[in-house]
C-alpha cells in the first residue's frame, strides 16, 4: 500500500512538470506578432513657414525709484497717466542740502572776496605766491563742495527720463523711501517690440532688417515686424537664438503672447512624418520601420515641424514602411504585422 501512494505522488509530480513546461509555450504562442498601422515614405511639399512664439514688449521700460533715501515729499505719479519727458515725478526732502548749499555759496563768496583781494597786493608785491596760491585753492574747494551738494539735490527730484504711460502707483506720499523702493513702472508703449526663439536649424533664415509676420490671439490677420537685433550667442541650454523685432502700425498690449512666421526656401521637397510617430530618446529620435517582417528601430534627423508633420531630413528613404500606430508596443527586431497602410492627410487630420 505505502509503495502505491507512493507511485501515485510520484505521476502526479511529472504530469504537474510537464504543464509547467507547456505554459510558458502556449503564452509565446498567444502573443504573436504586434499589429501596426504605416505609412510609406515619400517626398511631400514642405511648408515655406515656420512658426514659433513670441512675446510683446514695451519699447522701453523702466521701474521709477529714488537714487537716494528719505521723506517723500511730493508725489505725483497718477495710475496709468500719460507722462512726457522731464515731468517732475516725485520730490525727496532736501531741507539739509539745501542748508549745506546755502551755507556753502557764503563761505565761497567770502573765499572770492579774499581772492580778488590777495591777487591785486601780489600785483604789487605786496605778498608773496604762496600766499596767493591759499586763497584761490579756498575758492576752488569751495566751488567743487557747491557741485557735490547740487549733485545732491537733484538727485532728490525724480523726473520721467521718456515719454510714456505710468503703471499703478506702489508708494503714497510722505513715505520714507530708498533706492530700493519702486515707486511705479514707465512703459513707452506707442511702439512695441517681438521677442522670439528661433531654433538654432533656423538662424540663417533671419537676418537684420528683414520682416517676419505676427500674429495675436485677439487677431485673424497678420502684422508685419521688422528684426531689429539678433543675441550673438546661442543659447547653450535650449540651442535656441533670441531674436527681437520691432512691430510696425498699430501697437499691441506689452506681455500679449503671438505667433511668430519665419519664411523658409519656397518648393522645397522632403519626407514628412506623423509627429506622434517618432520616439524621443534622451540623445537621438527614431522611428519604427519594417524590414522583413520585423520592426527596426533607426535613428533620424529631423528638420521642419509644422502642425502634426516633421520633416525627416536623414534616417529613412522613400519608399520606408514606417509603423505610424502601435507604436509603444513594438519592440526591437520583433514581428509585426501591418493592418493597414495610411495616408499622411488623414492621419493629420486626426
């Protein structure tokens, strides 16, 4: 009996192994190969624009502060007011400097009076150079404290160094103010400038003095922008060139974002691709293309990237089946199997 059982367990064993070693069979035989949707490639017309964005900026823009500490003693800074050149802003107390300066032209009127004196004996003899020389350097010190207190003074009045429009007002009068405290904003904002990034593959497109068009999103049509200045230095971090433009016509809000249309060769032949298709890697992009039966994943290069396309500029050729779907399910050099073969306009569309 206990040689039966111990048969029985010993069958139960090998049949439960053998199922164990057929599963793993039956599941590779369920996968099968990936479906996919493609598209063949092949040479399109490549849009003659580019578009990135941009911002609007004030011509000029300035944050009104004092140069020195104290007492505000007049202000006049009205909430969104129009301002021309030298409009006096606000007035710091200056009773100290101007007591200094007081007594500073007494000082230097007697220092003159010992002068002129000093200078008509030395005519005669009377005195010696040195002596001379005392009194004329009295004056000369005299006049120089004059101008480092005058310097003073001014800087006590605070005036709009352009015409421009006032922001709100930060600060009420009779405040105690610094260097460091904003008192309100001056925009010059009857012309305003584009602030853009161009990809580094696009810098050569621009150049100073030619135009690009913009266009807001409060507006159907586009505007015309002159490039003023370009930053010499691309930008290490983005690979991205500033660029600023000077808009013509009528001005737009400062800070408003726009589109910015950059011309490109006109004609121009080259193989686009659905966006989505394309896998971003941390050091290149790639696409999925079927090579016997298998997917093949290739690295690319790309140019143009307009509303759903890329252009392709190195990695495939025409005639490339390239997997458009089931795009995330692929793995490399496994089987797929093609469903359908898609046209780039309806998978724009989409």
């Amino acid at each position: 009996m206990k040689k039966l059982i111990i048969g029985l367990s010993f069958s139960v064993f090998l049949i439960a192994c053998k199922q164990k070693k057929a599963a793993p069979a039956q599941n590779n035989k369920s996968q099968g190969p990936t479906i996919v949707d493609v598209i063949i490639a092949g040479s399109s017309d490549v849009s003659s624009t580019v578009e990135v964005s941009g911002a609007v900026i004030p011509k000029e823009t300035i944050n009104i502060t004092p140069e020195i500490s104290g007492r505000l003693t007049y202000l006049n800074v009205p909430d969104g007011a129009r301002v021309t050149k030298g409009t006096v802003l606000a007035r710091i107390n200056d009773a100290d400097l101007q007591a200094t300066l007081h007594k500073t032209k007494v000082l230097l009127e007697m220092a003159q009076k010992t002068e002129q004196r000093l200078k008509k004996l030395l005519a005669i003899n009377g005195i010696n150079q040195a002596e001379y020389d005392i009194a004329l350097n009295q004056v000369n010190s005299y006049q120089a404290d004059l101008a480092v207190t005058q310097a003073q003074i001014d800087k006590t009045v605070i005036k709009a160094p352009f015409d421009g429009i006032l922001g709100l007002r930060q600060i009420s009068p009779g405040a105690y103010v610094t260097p460091a405290t904003i008192l309100s904003t001056l925009q010059q904002v009857d012309q305003v400038k584009i602030d853009f990034n161009v990809p580094e593959l696009y810098t050569n497109l621009i150049r100073k003095g030619e135009a690009v068009m913009i266009r807001s999103n409060e507006s159907t049509t586009n505007r015309k922008a002159v490039v003023i200045a370009t930053d010499p230095q691309i930008n290490a971090t983005t690979r991205n060139l500033k660029i600023r433009a000077l808009l013509e016509g009528t001005p737009i809000n400062p800070g408003t974002f726009v589109k910015v249309y950059l011309k490109t060769s006109v004609g121009k032949k080259s193989i686009l691709i659905p966006s989505n298709a394309i896998i971003p890697d941390a050091t290149a992009k790639k696409l999925i293309v079927i090579k016997e039966g298998k997917g093949v994943f290739v690295e690319v290069e790309t140019g143009i990237r307009n509303a759903g396309t890329t252009e392709i500029i190195n990695g495939i050729n025409p005639g490339d089946s390239v997997v458009v779907t089931g795009v995330l399910f692929v793995r490399p050099k496994s089987d797929v199997k093609i469903r359908s073969v898609k046209q780039l306009n309806e998978l724009v569309k989409q």
